[in-house]
C-alpha cells in the first residue's frame, strides 16, 4: 500500500502560518526607524525585508542579523549512538552558517558573532565531548570567515527547553565596506544572469521534514544513501560557508546585483526580489544524494522538494551577464561548485525551471509586508 506524501506541512512547518507574523513584525519594526534619528543613524530603506538589516552610522554601513540553528540539534542527539561522535561540531558551523549566509546577502563582510546556547538544564553543559566539539566547531567557522567570536548567552532554561537538549542560535554584525558593494536589488535588470553555489546537503532547512521521514523507515537514520553513507551523518554535514566566495568576488573587483540565500522556501527564494522579474532556470546542479532520499522516501514531487529543500542550490548571486563565468570560476576556485544556472528576464514575478516544467508565481512566496 502506497503511503501519503510526506510534505513539509505535515511535518509541522506550516510557511502560510509563520510568514503572517513575519510580515506584522516587519510592519511593526518599521514604525521604529524613526528612533534611529536621536543618535544621528538612519537605516538603510532598501534592507527591509531583506535577509540582514542596514544602517549608516555616521557615513559606516553597519549589517545585522540574528538566526536560530533550529531542530539539526536533536539530528545530531539522535544519531550519535549510531556514529559515536557528537557532530555538535558540524552543528555548530551549520549556526554559523545561518547567519553569515544572510548577512553576506547585503554585501556586507562579517565582522563579528555571538552565540546563543540555550540548554534545558545545566546538565547539558556537563558532557565535555559534546561541548569541546561545539566550541571547537563555532571557533573553526568563525576563523573560516575571518570574523571574531565575541562573546555569547548560555543560559539554562528548565522548563523552557526540554531536558538534555540544547537551543542553538548566532547573530552576527558586518560593514559594507562601500555603497556600491550594497546589494539590495537596485542594479538587477533584464539579461542578469544567475549563478548558483553548490549546496553541501540538507544545510539546516527541511529539518523537520527529514526527522519527520525517520519514522518511515526500517533502519531510521542508519538506512543507507544510494552513495552507501547512512541517512543520519549524510544530514549531519555541516552548511556551506559562502562568505569566502563573496569576499573573493570583491577583490576580483565584481559586485552582484543581487543576492539570494536559498534556505526557507527552496527555490521559491529564487524571486525574494521585491521587483517583477521572471527568474527563468536552465541549468540544475545535482541534486545531492541525501536530498534525493529525502524526495523519493517521503513521496514528494518536484514542486513541493524544490519548493522546500535547496536541491544542491544553496545560495544565487545575479550578476551582469558579462561576469557570469568568471562568478562561478571564483566560487570554485574558493572551494564551492558553481553553475550559471539561468537569466533574469522583465516579465511577471516567477521561478520558471525549464528542465523540470515548473513554475512558481509570485503569490506562492509572501516574505515582505
């Protein structure tokens, strides 16, 4: 007997629930900008709603962001009996990761991090392997992004948070170092061309979903992958630290248009531009074997995996046409796989995947107020 899709919302991400609240905050911060004019700031307009916050302090760009880890925390709780390791390593990047990866969307160079590590208890903090691999790991992101670790909150939260688990979430601050490195969508234009960075798995989007799959099947997180790895590690690989790409596209002088972090939403992020342009796709990277699992074993079509999962596309920069090529040779050449995957067309806002038959119309992202 075939069982029913296993879809996102069915793993308790409803998007049409969370964004309302999105938006009213949006509209509610931005009734406080005003505030900023007492201590002679103003913000950035063009950031709202964007995925980092930007202000001028005194003729400095200042960029922010915080962001949550979400629930890859009890990815790694769960499959360390089976491994041995506690991967609070590789999590710990992933928190980065989240951060980072948003705030480089403005143009900016992270500069520093703060973490939040909120446990249910103070036991949590008494496993030493688990917490030296979570240290180690967060000082190693941090020193692969050349940022500074400032400082942090680690409070213990009985009753807030569940016993033996642990809520993990940065925030992070950087400049822009000019105007023209501002990235928030003013030069996008007809024939831009979109260049897409490999993702390095799951990341820490579709959580849910894949531990939702995990009482599906047989052997759980130790059901092999079609490349032999076991399901719970393959989730387990730590997000893609985009930020080197975006520092070694400033020095070869190329400043995208704009910037998109393919996290919540899949390929529907594609057109977080608030303009009206057709984002049409020709090229799709290969999807990584976890994610395929993912697709096949919950029972989900393409619209709703790439609607949901970045499919091996993590991040998208839109560049001029003319810098395409040499966009993607600097990702690579920075360790990360890149495709130009597609163009940016003057039409009605959508995602039109051409290999797939797919599109997505511009009602089917609701992000901005």
């Amino acid at each position: 007997m075939s069982q029913t899709p296993l879809d996102y919302t069915a793993a308790g991400v409803d998007y049409s629930k969370i964004d309302p609240l999105k938006i009213l905050a949006q509209q509610a911060a931005s009734a406080t900008k005003g505030n900023l004019a007492a201590h002679g700031v103003s913000e950035i307009p063009a950031s709202r709603g964007e995925s980092a916050y930007v202000m001028d302090v005194g003729g400095v760009l200042i960029a922010s962001i915080t962001e949550c880890l979400g629930t890859k925390a009890l990815v790694a709780d769960a499959v360390r009996p089976i491994t041995g390791r506690t991967h609070y390593d590789s999590i710990a990047q992933d928190t980065i990761a989240m951060a980072v990866n948003d705030l480089i969307t403005v143009g900016a160079t992270p500069m520093s991090v703060h973490a939040y590590w909120s446990a249910g208890g103070s036991d949590w903090f008494a496993d030493e392997q688990r917490m030296r691999d979570l240290v180690n790991g967060w000082q190693r992101a941090c020193d692969v992004c050349k940022v500074s670790w400032g400082g942090g909150e680690t409070p213990a939260l009985a009753g807030v948070v569940e016993a033996g688990r642990i809520d993990l979430a940065a925030s992070s601050v950087g400049i822009v170092r000019s105007r023209e490195h501002l990235t928030l969508g003013d030069k996008l234009a007809d024939g831009d061309a979109i260049v897409f960075l490999a993702s390095s798995g799951i990341h820490a989007n579709g959580v849910s979903l894949a531990r939702k799959l995990v009482e599906r099947l047989p052997d759980g997180y130790a059901s092999k992958l079609s490349d032999g790895r076991l399901y719970g590690e393959a989730l387990l690989d730590p997000t893609a630290l985009y930020v080197p790409v975006t520092e070694a596209l400033f020095a070869a002088g190329i400043i995208p248009h704009y910037c998109a972090n393919i996290t919540g939403h899949g390929w529907r992020k594609i057109m977080r531009h608030p303009g009206s342009f057709t984002y049409r796709i020709h090229t799709l990277p290969p999807v990584p074997p976890v994610l395929a699992f993912i697709q096949e074993k919950a029972g989900i079509d393409d619209r709703e995996a790439y609607g949901s999962l970045n499919m091996g596309a993590g991040f998208a920069f839109y560049v001029a046409a003319e810098d395409a090529e040499r966009t993607a040779e600097i990702a690579r050449a920075a360790g990360i796989e890149a495709w130009v995957a597609g163009r940016v067309e003057a039409g009605p806002k959508q995602v039109v995947i051409e290999p797939l038959s797919l599109t997505y119309a511009a009602d089917e992202l609701h992000l901005r107020a």
